[in-house]
C-alpha cells in the first residue's frame, strides 16, 4: 500500500467536502476497473450493481442495519476511465454526490475522490470511513490482505479528530 494520506474536510457553503488524493502504483485502466467493475468492487468496498444510469451499494463492514447502509443513485458522469461521480442517497445521511477522477501520471494514476453535500457533523463521522475504504481499494489493486474496515475505521477516527 502507498502512504496513507488523510483526507480534507472543507466546507462549499453549508455543506461539506470530504476530498482524498491518492497516488496508486497502477495504470489508470486497473484503477479505472477496480472502482467500476460490480465484482472487483464487491471485493474492497460492498456488493455494488451499476446498470442503466444507475448505481446501488451495500458497503460491507460498517456497522449499521442493511437499510440503513444501502446506497443508491444515479451516475452523473460516466467518462471511462476519467470520472466515475454519481448521486450518494443513503438513510443515514443527507443526498450527496460523489466523484472518483483519474489523472494517469507516467506508469501511475492520481485518483482525486471528493463527496461533497452531507452537513458538516455527517462528513466528520464519514472521512474515517471513506479513508478505511480507500485503503482497503489500494490493498485490492495491491493483491494484499484486506484491512478490516471497522478496525482500520476505529485505528483512524483520532487522526480526524472523532473518537
């Protein structure tokens, strides 16, 4: 796995936007793949269908009840292999977007990941998840063991200032 930056938390308005940088060791189709395909994102993030405009997630590991972690939305930008953003409707928190772009930068890709919408106090019990998520995606493209995501989760929340 890379280094593991943290995340930003800043505010456009009054919602806020959680963005994370990553540098990934990968051409950008392998990465482009891993957060696109249904079964290499079943891996490190939940059971996820794409399908006719449309994405529905069932992330695994945190948690709370299944219908309360269900998350479903429409795609609003689909340009293979650049930018993957969709709708984030989820019970637990208020409708927000998110948005995986991907700059190839010599034999590596830089994936800028922001969600942005959510009030302030949702973002701040998200970016530890968020976080655990992306490591567990670099662990993915990586063929190493998974970090769990409620361990990886608790072992960040202090670094975002939530205990």
């Amino acid at each position: 796995m890379t280094t593991e930056p943290l995340g930003t938390l800043t505010t456009d308005g009054e919602r806020a936007v959680i963005t994370f940088v990553r540098r990934l060791p990968y051409p950008i189709e392998t990465v482009w793949a891993a957060i696109t395909d249904p079964s290499q994102r079943a891996a490190w993030f939940g059971e996820t269908t794409i399908s006719d405009g449309t994405i529905e997630m069932m992330p695994s590991g945190a948690p709370a009840p299944p219908e309360m972690k269900r998350m479903t939305g429409r795609i609003l930008v689909w340009d293979p292999p650049r930018v993957l953003e969709h709708e984030w409707r989820q019970g637990i928190v208020e409708d927000s977007v998110v948005r995986y772009e991907l700059v190839q930068d010599g034999d590596e890709t830089i994936l800028t990941f922001t969600h942005r919408g959510m009030t302030m106090r949702n973002a701040q019990g998200f970016i530890p998840g968020t976080h655990a998520f992306l490591d567990r995606l670099e662990a993915h493209l990586g063929s190493e063991e998974l970090p769990r995501w409620n361990e990886r989760y608790e072992q960040l929340a202090p670094s975002y200032g939530h205990v």
